[in-house]
C-alpha cells in the first residue's frame, strides 16, 4: 500500500520509467491541445516532463497565449489562434479567462446557481478568425486530443475527422448543467465522439456546486453541493478492433492510460496486445505491474 503522496509520484514515475524503456514508438506521441490557457496543470504534463511526448496548444486569449510562452519547453509549441467551424465569429473575454467562450454565459443558470456572474463580470467581446481542426497543418498527426474551450467541444470534434482518424484518445470538458446559452451539452458531444469511433472510458471528478437555499447560511449546509456542472471525460477509441490498430497506436494509449488519466488495467492490456504480436516483450508487462503494485521483485528472465 502507498502511503504517501511522495510515494505516489516514484511509483507513478517508476512505472512511467518502464513503459519509455520497453516502448519505442516510431514518432513521438503528439498531444494536440485546444484551449491551453494555463489555469490548471495539464493531464499530460508528466509525459511532457518525461520526454514521452510534444504538445500543440491553442489558446485564442492573447494574455492566456503570453503566460503559455513564459513556460518554455523543447516540445512545446503554442499558437494564438481560435480552433472551430472555418469563418469568423466573436469570443466573448470574462474578467474570470476560464469562462471566455465563442457563447455568452446563461444569466438564468446563474441566477438559479448563485455563483459565477460576481466573478465573471461583463464580457468584452474580440473577433476571432476560426480554423477547423483538418485545416491545420500542425494538427495532421494528432494522437491526443485535449479540449477546453466552454461550449465549442462538439464543433472541434466535428472539424476534425481527419485529423483524428488515428487519435486514441479524446478528452473533452462534459458540462452536465448549462453555463452558456445554446451550448451543446453531454448528450449532444457524446454522440459526436461517438460517431467517430470513441467509446466512454471514464468521467473524471466534476466541478459541482451548492443549491443556494433558505438555510445555506446555516453552519455545515453549504457544504453540500450536490449540483453537478462540469468535469472531463476520457474517451478511447474503441478497442474492440485493436487488432486493426498499429503499434503506435497501442504504445501511445499506454502512456496515456498510465500518466495522463491513471487506468493502469487498460495500459496493461495494450502492453498485452503488443506482446501477442511479438513488437515487444512479455517482461515489460511484468515489470510495469510490479511497478504498479511496488514491488521490487525482478520477473525471471525470458518473461
């Protein structure tokens, strides 16, 4: 048992440490990002630190785009423009940039939430010249596709069928309650996600609120929030049909299964796949499970 959040991190590291040295991918991972504005740390960043992958970011909030150019890194290459359906349209700036949209937020469900407009304040609005994703060169190899951009997730996804025909993963911000008007919701962008060969992995831990109510002064009632607003998802593409998948594909779903949403079981099962093939030894899965549980024993050789 792990007993620490120190501990964590060496075994997270160690187990990342085996699949770089038991994987050899014929390219580098690319992680393509829509939305990169720095307000939390990326899923991906210890494959980023590792070496394991390059990123292409998006953001179109010219402060945003600065801070991201003041965290300079070999692999790393960021871009000021704003991803969606080919033409112009207008991005709407909050006081708060994590709410900033190409939709305006719903007065209605905030009023009813009870949070959220004080902190946004009125929105400024820029124009903005919108690019699809498959008319992007920088994008043509997109093995992860992460997007955070408030409502404009299905749009994306639909402008990038090409340049998602090999991705493995998909992770989308899914918003369960509306923020903005006419925003699609997680029924509208599970269809689109769908439609292009993903299935539901996991829902992530969501951003939930509190129903302001009569007693929400009372001491210990606000601590109830029960409302759910938004959270990501991780999307796979399905594996039922792996055995159509190339080695690259499966390396690139086990670096992500590890180290960027933790589902060790299923980059086991792709450590599998490779094995039955013959691309790769059946001592990296031994190795990578014992990392995974801790333990120091060696697999016997030939494993």
């Amino acid at each position: 048992m792990v007993s620490s959040r120190r501990e964590q991190r060496l075994f997270r590291r160690k187990r990342l440490t085996v699949l770089i040295r038991g994987l050899k991918p014929s390219r580098q991972m690319h992680v393509t990002d829509v939305g990169a504005n720095p307000v939390h740390v990326p899923p991906y960043n210890e494959l980023l630190s590792a070496g394991a992958c390059r990123v292409t970011g998006f953001e179109p909030q010219i402060e945003a785009y600065e801070a991201l150019l003041k965290q300079p890194h070999a692999n790393r290459v960021f871009v000021n423009a704003a991803v969606g359906p080919s033409g112009q349209s207008v991005l709407n700036i909050y006081r708060s940039s994590g709410f900033s949209s190409l939709f305006k937020l719903h007065p209605p469900s905030l009023r009813y939430l009870g949070r959220f407009l004080p902190q946004v304040g009125t929105a400024k609005e820029a124009e903005v010249m919108l690019r699809p994703l498959d008319e992007i060169s920088e994008v043509s190899d997109t093995d992860l596709l992460k997007i955070d951009v408030q409502g404009a997730e299905r749009d994306i996804i639909s402008g990038g069928v090409a340049s998602l025909a090999k991705a493995i993963c998909i992770i989308p911000e899914l918003r369960y309650y509306r923020l903005y008007a006419d925003e699609p919701l997680l029924g509208d962008l599970d269809t689109t996600i769908r439609a292009q060969g993903f299935v539901l992995h996991k829902i992530l831990p969501p951003v939930q609120t509190h129903i302001r109510n009569s007693q929400s002064l009372l001491p210990g009632v606000a601590s109830y929030k029960s409302q759910w607003i938004d959270g990501d998802a991780i999307y796979i593409r399905s594996m039922e049909q792996a055995d159509l998948w190339s080695d690259d594909q499966l390396i690139y779903l086990a670096f992500a299964a590890d180290s960027v949403f933790d589902s060790p079981d299923l980059c086991l099962r792709a450590l599998d796949i490779l094995s039955a093939r013959g691309s790769i030894t059946r001592r990296v899965a031994a190795l990578y499970a014992r990392a995974l549980v801790g333990s120091n024993e060696q697999p016997a050789d030939g494993v």
